[in-house]
C-alpha cells in the first residue's frame, strides 16, 4: 500500500528481517522491564529510544524514564511529535515532488512543441515571403500563418494556466508543512516549544551570538517534588500545573526572550543581551512569585505550594550546546542538592 510504503520510508527503517525481530525482542523486554504496557504507542517510542533512529524522540523518552515521568499523556505528546515529523517530511515532500515533476515535464513538453510551432511559423512566413501578389500573401497567411499562431497561444495559455494551478497547490502543501512543522516543534501540553523547537531556537542565537560576538543567558528550570504532586493530587492537575508554569514564564520575560519546555517538569528560558546579574535577578523573581502564589486544587482543602529550582549560565563564544547546558545543568543539581526553591549560577560552580 502506498500509505505503508510512505511510513518504511520515512522512518528509515532500513534492517534485515533477523535485526527487526532482534529489535522487537528487545524493545518488549524494554517495555517490560519497565513495566509499560506493549501498545502501538508505547511499543514505537521504545523502538525509538533503542534505534535512535530519531535522536530528538529518542532522548525525550530516556529523559522522561530518568526522571519518572513517563506515562500515557506524556507518551501521546511524543508520538504525536514522532508523527508529525514523519508526516512533514515524507507525505508532503512526495506531493511536492510529484507536482513539481509533473510540471517539468509539462513545460519540457510545451518547449518541445513551441519549437517546432515556432519553426513551422517561420517557414510559413518565408513562404509568404516569397509569394508575388498580395492576394497569394493574404491566402497563405489566413490559412497556415494565422492557425499556427493561434495554435501556439493556446498552448501558452495553457501552460500558464497549469503553472497557476500547480503554484496555488504547492502554496497549499507549503502551509500545511509549515503547520506540521510548527506541530512538531511545540509542547501539546503548554503550546510553547518543546525541546526540538528548543534546539532550533537556542542554535539560531548561538550562530547569532557567535557573529555579533555577544552572549545571551539560559536558565535551566525544574519543579520541585513534581512526582510527588501527580502522585497525590493526579495527572490531570499536574498538567494544569505545567501550563501554569509555562504561562508565568511567558508573562516574566519579554522581548527576544524565548522559552521551552523540555521534559517532564523541566523548562528553559533563553535570554538574549542580558548579563549574568540580570539573569539572576530574573530568576530569582521568577522563582519567588512562584512560590509565593498557593495554588488551589478543587475539592482539596490543602492548595499547593509549588516552588522551582534554577541552574543560570551564560554562553561563551563558539562552545557547543552540550558545554553550555551541562553548565547550566550542573547548576540545577546543586540549586536541588542544596535544598531547592533556589537560583545557582555558573559563578558559584
């Protein structure tokens, strides 16, 4: 089927028969040492974290077992991500390429044909020329010039009209691109970026920090006890919990700021032309106003208070993302280690 064909495609999932099944082996034991249950979902992420296949998905998942957050909501949110770049990147490039081929081949056919239109005209013009009288001129322009000209502005019409319409469908499969992309590249929990949008954000002001020989500050943010918080008061409000959280970023920074959430209770905030005090400064407001606001679970007597910890450090000059935020990642460690509902920055390491 031409569905099955373009998923084999897409998933470069290019094993003999006996590695597939050795990888299927492996990720049911996988599953099961987990104790997740084999589901197409579950089953396709754990293929994914074996394979790498996908090294974005892939880490997402390590990075959600590590710290006990995986679970079926979380799982849905990656697959969607998982599938929404395959569809990106496989049905929408096989539309593309069957409309752009056909319209090669449209216009080598209307080149081919407008020459010899165009050399039929010329030989009947010749001929025209070299007739004596006007009356022989006017017979043989009506009955071979005239037709041939009208011949070849028909087939110039057309062509243009099938420009057209393949422009106006490519135009259409442009957007719908673009939104699978934008799809692929948010949180469905939160609607900010995820950690590929991340990546995608923080590259482009590493290369435009690099240029202009500039910094920005990054702040690695986690919720404080957040396993606990699911586990008394639900999922459902731990997702409200998130959203929560993604909203008071977004209402403390502004500007180029950018944010992303990028694992389970994990997000980042990137912060371009700020130094190092002010991004301190910046943390420790966010962090205070967070742990200053109880919030309130229906039918719960007790509300939550909710605090996070936070690991700031600054980027340096054509070093790597991974240098950058095991900086920032060892300074969330020590904010936790030291007791949480902390700022530490990168001075102090």
């Amino acid at each position: 089927m031409k569905s099955s064909k373009l998923i084999q495609s897409a998933c470069r999932y290019n094993f003999t028969t006996e590695e597939a099944h050795a990888l299927a082996e492996q990720t049911l034991e996988k599953l099961k040492h987990h104790d997740v249950s084999a589901n197409p979902i579950h089953f396709t992420l754990f293929f994914e974290l074996l394979t790498s296949i996908n090294p974005n998905i892939a880490e997402q998942v390590e990075h959600a077992l590590q710290f006990n957050t995986y679970n079926d909501d979380s799982a849905r949110v990656m697959f969607n991500a998982l599938w929404s770049e395959i569809i990106s990147h496989s049905l929408h490039s096989e539309e593309f390429s069957e409309i752009v081929n056909n319209l090669i081949l449209y216009v080598d056919n209307w080149i081919k044909a407008a020459q010899s239109k165009s050399d039929k005209i010329n030989a009947e013009v010749e001929q025209v020329s070299q007739l004596s009288t006007a009356q022989e001129m006017m017979d043989r322009l009506k009955s071979n010039v005239l037709p041939a000209i009208k011949s070849y502005q028909s087939e110039t019409d057309a062509l243009q009209e099938q420009i057209h319409e393949s422009s106006t469908e490519i135009i259409r499969l442009k957007k719908e691109l673009d939104k699978a992309t934008a799809i692929a590249k948010t949180d469905e929990l939160t609607n900010i970026p995820n950690r590929r949008g991340f990546h995608e954000i923080i590259e482009n002001m590493m290369a435009e920090a690099n240029k202009n020989q500039s910094s920005f500050a990054l702040l690695l943010l986690d919720i404080d006890f957040f396993k606990k918080v699911n586990d008394t008061y639900g999922h459902l409000v731990g997702d409200s919990i998130l959203r929560y959280l993604a909203k008071s970023l977004h209402n403390e920074t502004k500007g180029k700021d950018s944010i992303a959430r990028i694992g389970g209770e994990e997000f980042v905030a990137i912060l371009p032309n700020t130094s190092y005090d002010s991004a301190i400064k910046l943390a420790n407001t966010i962090r205070e106003k967070i742990a200053a606001r109880p919030l309130h679970v229906k039918n719960n007597t007790n509300p939550i208070t909710l605090t996070v910890s936070i690991g700031v450090a600054m980027y340096q000059l054509n070093e790597t993302l991974d240098s950058l935020f095991t900086r920032a990642d060892k300074c969330l460690y020590m904010a936790k280690s030291k007791g949480r509902n902390r700022v530490h920055g990168e001075a102090s390491l």
